[in-house]
C-alpha cells in the first residue's frame, strides 16, 4: 500500500477504537488468569500468588472426575477431527476440482448447513432423534454430534487452500501418465495439508468448545470439561474453576498459534 | 502426517475402549453438591466399583429426565419425599426386600414406616431437613421470621431476593405465606396465589437453586429461598446471614436413595444404599452437607458444631415444619400451570 | 497468476476427481443428511406430538403447543382465548438483545477492522492474531469471566469503589444489560474478521479520487468505503445477530434465568422442571424459520449485489 493511502485512510479515533475493542476482548480472560493465582479461598479478595488451585485441580478431591472430563473431550476431539477433516477433504476435492454438477448448490449449503443452524436448535434436534430411534445416551451420541458441526468449519481452510492450487500441477502429472490416486498422493494432497492441518485443527478447537450441543446429548455420567466446568459454575465461581479456564485457555492460544503458523507456512511456499 | 493422525486417532480409540472396559460400575444421579468426593472415592476403594455422577437441581428436573428417556441409565437417584411417591406412582422405582441389605436395621425407626415408602421397599433415607430462607443482617436487621421477607420483601431487600427454582417446594412455600392448603381446588385461592406470586416476582433478582448459596455468600442477594445444610454452609463464608424459621411455617423434606427400574447395575446400587447406611459413612454426609441422617449411630462421627447450628436448631417457639403434599394428577396439573406462569 | 489455466483445467481438460465427485460427496450428505436434516425434521414431527404428565410424549397428534405458544386460555384453560404475549415478548426481547449486540459489536468492530486493515503488513498480521484468539477461546469460559468481572463483589465493582468512582457496587448482574454485555463480548470478533477481509481487498485509490473530488474524510467512509465494503459488514452482521438470537450461556449465566431468552427458555423444556418437549420443539422450529427467512434474505440480497456488479 502507498503512502499516500494511508494519509487518505486515515480517520480519527479509529486506533483508540481498535485498542479498546482490544481490552474489551482480553481484560476478562486476563483478569481470570490473574485471580487463578490467587492465595484464598476467597475468590474476590486478592492474598498474593500461589499455585494452590492449581494443585487442587490436578492432585484434590476433584481432580479424578476433571481427569475423566479432559480424557473424555480429547477423545472426542481427536476423533471428532480426524472423521470431519476426511470428510472435508473429500467434498472440498468434488466441490472444487470435479466439474459442475446438478445440486452442487444445494450440496454447498447442506456442507454449511450446521453454521446456519443455532446451536440450540441442532442441540434439539440432535437429542430429540436419538431418543425417537432409542438410540443411547453416551460418548457416542457426542462424537456423532460433533462429527456433523465440525464438517463445515474443517471445510472452509481446506476449500480455501484448495482453491488456491492452480490445477496446472494435477494435468502436468496427468501428462506424465500418472494415475489419478498417484497424482492426488503425490501432487495435490501435499500442496493441500496446510488446508487440512489448519482444518483440522480448527475442528478440533470447535469439538473442545461445544458446550450446549454435549450438554444435550451426553448420556448418564459422561461429562465433557465444558459440561463439567459449567455444572461447577452454576454452583458458584470457585478458584479451582478459574484455574482450569486458565489451562483451557493457554491450550486455546497454543493451537490457534500453530494453525496460524501452519497457514502461514503454507502460503509462503507458494 | 497422516500417520501421526492415525496414531492418534488409533490412541484415542484405546482410550476410550480401555474407559469401557473397566470393572463394575454405578451411575448416581444425585443432588449437585450432596455427597464429598472423598466418600465416593471410598467407595470405590471399597467395593472395586467406579462410581460415576449426574446431578440435578431440583426433585421436579430429575423426575422429568428420567421420564424423557433417562430411566435404564441411572442406578439409583436421590428424590425428595413427595417425589419418591411420585416415582413410584409412575412405576419408576424397582424395590428389594430387607434382607438384601445388611445394614437395613441401621435406618432409624422413625423413618422405616413413611407414608411415602411404607416399610422402605424402594429406598432407603439420605438426610432430612428444612426449606426456608436466609437474610443477610447487614442489609436488614428487621423480623425475619416472616415470610413477607420473600413475597412481600421490606425496601431494604427488593430486588435482592434468590428464590430457588424448584416448582414443588417454592409453591408450598408460597401456600403456607398465604394460608392456603397445598392441594387446593379452589380456584380463587389458585388465582389469588398465582397473582400474589406474579407480584412478589418484580422484587426478585433471580431463580437459581445451585447457586442458592454462592449468590448469598457472595453477596449478589441479600436475602434468599435455601435448604438449611446450604444455608450454614453459606453462613461460614459470610457471617452475617440469618437463617428464618417464619411463623408462617417452612417446609421440612427427606431425601431418599431410591433404586430406580432398569437400573444396569442393580447389585452395585445395593451395595451403594448398604454403604450409606454405615453410620460412619451417612454422618460423613451430614459432615459435609450439614443436614440430619436418618440413620442410627451416627453421632459419635458428627461434627460437634452441628448439634448446635441455628440452621439445624429451630427456636423452641418456631411452628412445626410442613411436608410437602402430593396432589391429584388434574390438581397438580393446576399448580403447573402457576409455575410455568411465573417463569415466563 | 495462472488463471486461465485453472479455468481450461475446468473445462476442457479431465480432473483427477470427475466422475467420482458422488462417491467423494457421499459421506458429507450421509453424515449431515441423517444427523442434521433427518433430526430437524424429525423434531418437526415432535412439534405436534401430544406432551406426557411432566416429561415424555405421548405419539398423537395435536397443535397444543403451537397453541401455548400464540395463545393464552389463562390459568385453567377455559378463559376465552386471547392472542399470550409472553413467548411472542421472550422472542421480541431476544430480537432486539441480538440487534443491539449486532450495533455495539459494529460500532466497535468496524473502526477495528479498519484500523488493521490498514496497518503494514506485519503489525497487520499480529492485530489479526490478537482479535483471532478470543474467537477460538471456549464461550463458556469467555461468558464465566465476564460473569466473575462483574459481579457486584467482583474487580471491576472493587476497582471502581477503590478509585472512589462510585460509593456502592453497581449492580449488573442478573440484567439485562449484563445479558446484553455478554453477547456484545461473545462476538465481536465474529464482526471484526468477516468486516476486515472485506476491507482488505477494498482498493485505497478509491478513497484517493474521492478525496481528489474534494469529498472530505467522512463523506468519503459513508459514501465510498462502507458501500464498498458491505458484504463483510452484512456477513458480520448476520454471524453476530444468529447466535446471539438463540444464545443460551450469556442469558442462563449472566440473566440469572428469570431474564429469559429463546435459548433458555428452549433449555428449561429440556433440561429443566417442566420437561415439556413438544413445546420446546415447537419453539425451536419457530426460531429457525425466522433465521431461515434472515438467510433468505440475505441470499436473495447477496445475489441481487453479484448480478448488478457485473
């Protein structure tokens, strides 16, 4: 962009308007972290830094049922990710290499259909079905559920990626007489795994989050870490809760860092 | 990198079959915050069973739940009273016989024949206490033994008020501030009851029965519906909250562990109600909980500052509790009705 | 770039994936078509189905709850039916929590997004970073904090009482503006990101002529960028007002449940006491037609703006 641009682009107040935007977004979490430090039981009363909540969250009372709760969501997660991923990358292949088809459109909109749904009327939805076909209650009624919300949101990196390959690459190994499967395998799905990785990623962090979708359709006793921090904050803010929000936290920006990265790394190779 | 994946996605398969695997196993559904971890890790020492928890926060969610669909998955449950007649009217509730639990002998006397489980066929007692409210002293130092306090609250405490979001136990609560029978008919005083209601809502902040004690001990509300065990419990993080037991009367309930149909592990959920009824492991619910055990033996392992909490200790001049009743089917649909009323 | 190519490569030349795109497509319409559409249509079904004693249905048709919805028979049902208030009152207090989320989280986001796209590339890229990471923080934590920041015992209460700002806690919670904070939080960085990527590819020479036309700094935003830039404002727009019409976590966390919205009081039917499923199906297909008939609008709008581009 040229200089004179940014004198023309320039208006008032704008850069205080970004810094607040910014403090509005962290102070909260910033503040959490902070108190998660705190020396009390008290939570609001500040007695100096210690990491006594911490150590409550992983060796007290508590900390065999957040072990489950943690297993549980990285489970799911993982498994979450890895199906939706697959699936994205087979549509993403047909939606945007294959020629056009009848119900390409609809097709389209079925891929982002669960980011149109509200959550809640998924979350009903969901639950309603699996108890009309009697369908148990469980970590398996979760995967499934996740499976579905994650596809569109592991679909639109890859698509993106996807859509920036030129085909030039897939005819050129065509001429070169190599079939389609070798072509894919040894041409396209490399120039492609910045996509799938930061679509995978992104499903992952999604199927962590989801808070209502599980807490309606988890079964008797299986908690996920957002069902089990929610049914803990209902009774009260406690330190232990901010500890374990703080770890949440910190796993957040860990995994958003390497996506950004992986993406980043991916678009300077071109 | 799709071998990583795969790795992964192969590790946390094992993950989770090793998590099914596991030995033999108990699904509570429980009241949230009624039962220490360390006990049922103990248990579990115990028994070699692996106990795992839901909670609810009121007698009326967990009979809704079980109904829609979650009746199979649960071993035992904890209703109130009234509930348990309820549950049992529905055909919810499995039963067993004395003799399939050794410490059968251990429940109190006074609580084998209840009108709501004559001769303890279906479940056994947990705690029993009181449903009233609490108000802050340094907020309002005026008579609190009133129920005007909550549905017709002094200046002081207007828009201060927690009132606990359980449709059985606030509407009779609401009945005894009115005078009214808890199964009425008429439907002058169920209009009357439901406006008197409407009313006191504009005064309240909010409907929250798990927070019931965090919202007083933090000072969000100043005054607040709340179970007497809860209520000492957010008395020790602040100080100046009063307990009321209101001329009007308040309400007195037991809690009960109920075997529940279909439940999948039947013998575990046995085993579970014979645990409880060691004296040593129900005053450790008490300990915890702050209410009063229904079973035998359990005072020398009882915190002593328990026999002498206001919350358990109503003053000699306090009118005796009132249970809760169990309406007809086409009354209770009526009092429903209030409820949902009031919510919207 | 290599454009052309990727367009012969469309066309003319075979794809490595023709003829098998339904086989590639497969699983997506599988997962999404039995546990997304079939689910909906079957909660369609339940919206009709008669409600059992407190929980459970009973399989027999009726309209009872679309009825409990629109109309009010008072207390014992036999007052004469007039048009109930309360629901059609919970959505429209939804409605305009969500419209109002929608304006503050423009009023700041628009000035934000701006503001990056217009950095050097690298500081760019690290503001992108910085408004990045709330979005992919857990809600339910960014709901908690904010809950535990406001509270009337809580630091920003405590902070402002210290300063001798204010005397006595200002009491927030349990309101509607805490409800309406919560939302404005929850997504603002929904509108930055979709308003910035349209920014960024909006062309500074436009702004440069308009200035040359002698239009000063702001009939220049109002007349030239924000016209240009539209489609990532109504994108931010619609990713705002969608999920903050059917929240559940900043009502149920922040409202203290007695400031019901749709989300809550979809939740109550399910979760809670009353156990009433058609009614909460029903309220449920009423939330998504009106969101269906929004993205209609949009969709029909969006094309309308592409065909008169051309």
């Amino acid at each position: 962009m040229a200089k004179p641009s940014q004198r023309i682009s320039w208006y008032p107040g704008f850069r205080e308007m970004a810094w607040l935007c910014l403090i509005i977004l962290y102070a909260p979490l910033i503040i959490v972290t902070i108190y998660s430090f705190n020396n009390s039981p008290s939570i609001t009363i500040w007695k100096g830094f210690s990491f006594v909540w911490y150590n409550e969250v992983f060796f007290g009372p508590e900390a065999a049922k957040f072990k489950q709760a943690t297993i549980n969501s990285l489970t799911i997660a993982i498994l979450a990710a890895v199906t939706s991923t697959v699936i994205a990358t087979l549509s993403a292949l047909a939606m945007i290499r294959g020629r056009a088809f009848r119900g390409q459109a609809v097709t389209f909109g079925l891929i982002n259909l669960p980011l149109m749904v509200p959550e809640i009327v998924t979350a009903v939805a969901t639950l309603i079905f699996f108890a009309s076909i009697g369908f148990e209650r469980g970590l398996l009624s979760i995967l499934l559920a996740h499976i579905v919300f994650c596809i569109p949101f592991a679909y639109l990196p890859i698509a993106a990626r996807l859509q920036g390959i030129s085909s030039v690459y897939e005819q050129a190994a065509r001429d070169l007489y190599a079939t389609p499967g070798q072509t894919f395998r040894l041409i396209l799905f490399p120039m492609m795994l910045p996509g799938i990785l930061s679509g995978f990623l992104l499903a992952f962090i999604i199927s962590l989050d989801d808070f209502i979708i599980t807490n309606f359709v988890k079964g008797a006793g299986v908690e996920t870490l957002p069902t089990a921090i929610f049914g803990a904050v209902k009774q009260g803010i406690k330190p232990n809760i901010m500890a374990i929000s703080t770890l949440m936290l910190a796993a957040s920006i860990l995994l958003v860092s390497i996506s950004y990265l992986i993406s980043r790394m991916g678009n300077n190779r071109d | 990198m799709r071998k990583i994946t795969m790795t992964l996605g192969a590790a946390a398969l094992a993950m989770s079959f090793a998590q099914s695997a596991a030995a033999e196993k108990l699904t509570v559904y429980h009241w949230f915050e009624y039962i220490p971890q360390e006990l049922l890790n103990e248990f579990t020492a115990e028994t070699g069973i692996e106990v795992v928890m839901d909670t609810y926060d009121s007698n009326e969610a967990l009979f809704a739940n079980l109904k829609a669909g979650g009746l199979g998955s649960y071993d035992v449950a904890v209703p109130g009273d009234y509930m348990v007649k309820i549950m049992n009217d529905e055909g919810m509730l499995d039963t067993f016989s004395p003799s399939e639990l050794k410490n059968f002998g251990n429940i109190m006397d006074q609580w084998v024949n209840v009108d709501f489980d004559m001769g303890r066929k279906s479940s056994i007692p947990y705690q029993w206490g009181s449903t009233s409210f609490m108000v802050d002293r340094n907020v309002y130092s005026g008579d609190i033994r009133t129920t005007d306090i909550i549905f017709n609250p002094p200046s002081e405490l207007k828009g201060k008020i927690n009132i606990l979001d359980t449709a059985g136990e606030t509407l009779a609560f609401a009945s005894l501030h009115m005078g009214f029978p808890q199964c009425s008919n008429d439907r002058a005083q169920l209009k009357e009851l439901s406006k008197m209601l409407e009313t006191a809502k504009a005064d309240w902040a909010s409907f929250n029965s798990d927070g019931a004690k965090d919202v007083l001990a933090s000072g969000d509300a100043a005054a607040g519906m709340i179970w007497n065990g809860f209520g000492a419990k957010a008395r020790a993080e602040r100080g100046s909250l009063e307990y009321s037991y209101p001329d009007q009367g308040y309400i007195v309930w037991m809690d009960n562990v109920v075997l529940l149909k279909d439940a999948p592990n039947r013998d575990a959920a046995l085993k579970f109600m014979d645990f409880l009824l060691e004296p040593e492991n129900a005053a450790a619910v008490t300990n915890y909980a702050r209410y009063t055990a229904g079973v035998k033996g359990v005072e020398a392992y009882l915190d002593p500052e328990l026999v002498t909490s206001p919350e358990n200790n109503p003053p000699a001049d306090a009118p005796a509790g009132t249970f809760i009743e169990v309406c007809a089917p086409e009354t209770q649909a009526l009092y429903d009705a209030i409820w949902t009323q009031l919510k919207k | 770039m290599a454009g052309w190519i990727t367009k012969g490569g469309h066309g003319a030349q075979t794809s490595i994936v023709d003829g098998k795109q339904h086989i590639l497509l497969m699983p997506a319409w599988v997962v999404i078509g039995i546990l997304l559409v079939i689910p909906v249509l079957v909660m369609l079904i339940y919206s009709f189905l008669t409600q059992d004693f407190r929980g459970g249905v009973i399989w027999e048709f009726t309209l009872e709850a679309y009825d409990q919805f629109f109309i009010d028979r008072g207390l014992f049902g036999d007052d004469p039916p007039r048009i109930e208030w309360t629901y059609i009152g919970i959505f429209w207090r939804s409605f305009l929590q969500a419209l109002f989320a929608m304006v503050f989280c423009f009023l700041i986001g628009f000035p934000t997004a701006y503001f990056i796209a217009t950095r050097a590339p690298k500081s760019r890229s690290f503001w992108l970073f910085l408004i990045t990471i709330p979005y992919w923080v857990n809600l339910l934590i960014r709901t908690v904090s904010m809950k535990f920041l406001i509270r009337d015992t809580g630091p920003l209460n405590n902070w402002l009482m210290s300063w001798g700002v204010i005397d006595d806690p200002i009491s927030m919670i349990n309101t509607n503006f805490a409800i309406q904070l919560g939302l404005f939080y929850s997504y603002l960085p929904f509108m930055v990101l979709p308003i910035y990527a349209s920014i960024e590819r909006y062309n500074f020479a436009l702004s440069e002529a308009a200035a040359d036309l002698y239009s000063n700094r702001w009939t220049t935003l109002f007349k030239v960028v924000i016209p240009a830039v539209k489609p990532g404002i109504i994108a931010g727009c619609i990713l705002v007002f969608i999920p903050s019409l059917g929240a559940f976590l900043a009502p149920d966390l922040l409202g203290g449940a007695k400031n019901f919205m749709i989300g809550s009081l979809v939740e109550e039917q399910f979760k809670g006491q009353s156990g009433d499923w058609p009614f909460g199906a029903a309220v449920s297909m009423i939330l998504l037609t009106i969101i269906m008939i929004i993205l209609l609008f949009y969709a029909r709008a969006q094309s309308r703006d592409n065909t008169g581009g051309h």
